[in-house]
C-alpha cells in the first residue's frame, strides 16, 4: 500500500465553476482548514460559456476566461494540483488516489467533477478534424478552422452546436448545422422559440437542417464528407459534434456513492455518504421548485449548488431552493430562460414571435413557472422573482408587452 503523501481537512475533487465557486464560498464562510483543489485539465480554472461565443472567433482570450487565478488561490491559501486525475476513492479510509501515484487524505470531500462530450459513435467520427467543444483544449483544437471560406458542418442543434454556428458564421465560414430531431433546441424549449432559432440562423446563411441524420464521416481527399441517411452528402473541412455531455459519476459510483444519472446529493449537497458533498454538472438533486429530481447543466446551478455544498462542508444547513436559469448568446440574441418549459397548461407570448424581442410565458393553473426570453432582460430578471413566488398573473395584463411583467400579478 502507499504511503498517504499529503492531508488537506477538505480536497474538492475538478476545478471547474462548481469547484472553484465552492473553494472560494469556504473562505468566505470563514473556514480556516487546508483546502486542496484537485484538477485535471492543466490550467487554473476557467469558465467554459465563452469558448462557444466569444473565444473561437478570437474575441476574448485565455486570461479573460479565468475564474480564479494562482494568485488568488495563494491570497486565499487554497493548494491547487493543476493536472492530475482522481483515480479512486476509498471511503473507509478517507484517502483518493491520483494517477500520478499520490494519495491524499481527507477530512471531507467534495466532488464537482462535471461532465464529458458524449462521444459520437459512427464510423469516421474519431478522425483529427471531427471535434467536441467542452474544454479550452477542445476549442484551441477548432479555432485554427474558424477561417473565412472554411466548410464547417455541426452535428447537433443545442446550445452548444447553435453558438458555434453563429460564431463560425460571424467569422465568414460556411456553415451546415444537422439536428435529428424535428426542430433545433427541442429538448429545451417549445417548437416556437424552436422555429425562431432555426429562422434567425437561416436569415444569417446558416443551412440548417432538422430531421437530419448522420451515418458516417468519410475522409480521404481534400474535403471530409458527411453522409446522412437520406444519401446526401456534405463536404467539411471540420465537424463539430455538439451532441450533448454525459456526466462524470465513475470515481463516485465506484467509490460506492449512490448514483442514478449524476450523483445522488440531498437539498444540501450531501450524498449516501456524509462526509461527501457534490455539486455542479454531476449531481442529481432535488428541486424543490421542480418537485422532482433534476441533473442540470448550467453556470447557475454550478455556483448556487456549490455554496450550498460549502455551507454543508462548514457545518451550516442551506437548502438548495432556486428557480433554475440559463442565457445563451447568438447573433445580437440574448436567450434567457428561468424555470422549465414542461408541465404548463398555457402559454402567453408577450410581444412578436417574429421580432427580435418578445417572452413566451409558460403557466400552470394561472401560476407563472417558466419564461424563455429574447432580448427582455427586465421580463427574465423579473421571472425570476415571481416564479420563485409562484405568482398568479393576469392574463390580459401578461399578454400586454406595454405592461412590466412584475405588474401583472392578479
Ligand atoms: C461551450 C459551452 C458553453 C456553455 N454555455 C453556457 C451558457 O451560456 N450558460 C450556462 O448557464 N451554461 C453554459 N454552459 C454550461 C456550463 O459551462 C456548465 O454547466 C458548467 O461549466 C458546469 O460546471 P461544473 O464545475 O459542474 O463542471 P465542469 O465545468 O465540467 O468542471 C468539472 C471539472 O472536473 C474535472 N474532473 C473531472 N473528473 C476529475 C477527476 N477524476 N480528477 C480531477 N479532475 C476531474 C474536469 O476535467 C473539469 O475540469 C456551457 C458549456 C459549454 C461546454
């Protein structure tokens, strides 16, 4: 057995949003024990929104990215190893073991381990030029293709694939996005706000194309090409996949933690074991908003559910109880959702589907419990509030965009 190398009194097992938020929430909580910050991609924190906005198209650099720098880690005494994987967990003995061969030993633990592209599985999807987009080493891969006239093709109309496309097309490529489903964004959002997406993107010369479906990438002369199952083909300097992530559950699930599509944590981040807590990407947690439980994949949760879980770590008992929320940038659209779009009765647009502002209201039983905005600020801002009341809305008033949403209330 090897020795036990290094002790901190909590170790946070990946440095993303949620790790970082919660090394950070510790300090300002007042905890005064060794704090050691376990990440695997080789640099300090970062935040991963950009990479599919601004970064690509080299509008925002690595620096500007980061979300807490070696400087401020050594300011708030929080050790930080930048590039090893945890390889196990033994709960018994409270110690993780690293690739390199180090075991730490914990007094608690907190894993915010996040998520992983899905890998695409068809034949020619592991050549060079077929790329994922999760990590600043995955968009430093495709930014030498965001050059003007090159061919790009996305597989998969989510957030992830829609951004890339609109900053492919802002940097002059020449773009083909492929969603199998009926409508982009279906997952997400209602066939509306769906066909808004899909038009704004059409107007700007990106060919999008739903119910499309991909059977293999070949390779081999000057172009890759993309074979769907209707025959055609379509040529790419580079496809992006952006086909969804799974989430990092492995080291906990065999580290013996109940797991069921994200680690299983309680309201306060606490998992099957109590001197565990989860946060971020990875957990499966329950909503008290939602009534049931939900894995989300958001900055929001990432950084509300990691200060619940530093709370929990400092001996504190913070329910985590917020009305979920999400922005995704495209062109000069600014999407914004709070709460989600399932389980409603009725829908209110305020204002024109066909312009570039409006929010679609979504009601149960006259109750407001979710909005998908596009260039509203004050109507999500307001959202948030009021579905967080569980606010019932007059109707006529809603539908009037003249009126402040937070005056609608009945
Ligand atoms: C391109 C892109 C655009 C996005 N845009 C938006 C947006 O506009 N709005 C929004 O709300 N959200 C957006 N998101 C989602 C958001 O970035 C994530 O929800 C958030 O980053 C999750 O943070 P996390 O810390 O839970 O997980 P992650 O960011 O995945 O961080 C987990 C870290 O843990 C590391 N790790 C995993 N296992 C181990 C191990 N065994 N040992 C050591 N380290 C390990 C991983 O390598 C990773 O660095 C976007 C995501 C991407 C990829």
């Amino acid at each position: 057995m090897n020795p036990v190398t290094r002790t901190a009194g909590i170790v946070v097992i990946g440095a993303g949003h949620a790790g970082s938020t919660l090394v950070i929430e510790l300090r300002k909580l007042g905890y005064e024990g060794s704090v050691l910050l376990l990440g695997d991609e080789g640099r300090v924190p970062y935040q991963r929104p950009p990479l599919s906005k601004t970064y690509l198209m080299g509008a925002s650099t690595t620096e500007q990215l980061t979300l807490l720098s070696a400087e401020r880690m050594r300011d708030l005494n929080i050790e930080f190893l930048a590039d090893d994987t945890v390889d196990s967990i033994d709960r018994t003995a409270q110690t993780v073991r690293l690739v390199s061969g180090l075991e730490i030993s914990y007094g608690q633990l907190a894993l915010t381990t996040g998520g992983r592209n899905r890998p695409m599985s068809m034949p020619g999807a592991d050549a060079s030029n077929v790329l994922p987009l999760r990590t600043l080493a995955d968009a430093d891969r495709l930014r030498p293709f965001w050059l003007p006239g090159k061919k790009l093709v996305v597989i998969g109309g989510g957030f992830i694939g829609l951004e890339a496309a609109a900053s492919a097309n802002k940097a002059g490529l020449h773009i083909t996005l492929l969603e199998a489903s009926p409508h982009v964004l279906s997952r997400v959002t209602v066939p509306e706000v769906s066909r808004f997406f899909e038009r704004t993107h059409r107007e700007s010369g990106v060919d999008i194309r739903t119910g499309a479906q991909v059977t293999q990438i070949s390779h081999g002369g000057q172009y890759s090409e993309v074979v769907l199952k209707d025959g055609s083909r379509l040529l790419a300097d580079c496809v992006l996949t952006g086909i969804g992530m799974v989430p990092n559950v492995e080291l906990a699930q065999e580290g013996g933690l109940h797991c069921d599509n994200g680690i299983f944590v309680d309201e306060f981040a606490r998992t099957s074991d109590p001197s565990i807590v989860a946060a971020g990407d990875c957990t499966n947690h329950p909503s008290a908003y939602a009534g049931r439980r939900l894995r989300l994949e958001s900055v929001q949760n990432a950084v509300d559910q990691s200060r619940v879980a530093a709370a929990t770590l400092v001996g504190q008992r913070r329910p985590y109880n917020v009305v979920p929320w999400f922005w995704s940038d495209q062109y000069d659209q600014k999407f914004q959702a709070v709460g989600l779009s399932i389980g409603y009765d009725e829908k209110i647009v305020r204002g024109d589907l066909q312009s570039r502002s409006f929010s679609v209201c979504y009601l149960s039983a006259g109750r407001l419990i979710a909005v998908d905005s596009v260039n509203r600020v004050q109507d999500h801002m307001q959202a948030r509030k009021l579905i967080a009341e569980k606010a019932l809305l007059d109707k006529p008033r809603l539908a009037d965009v003249a009126q402040k949403l937070s005056d609608c209330v009945s």
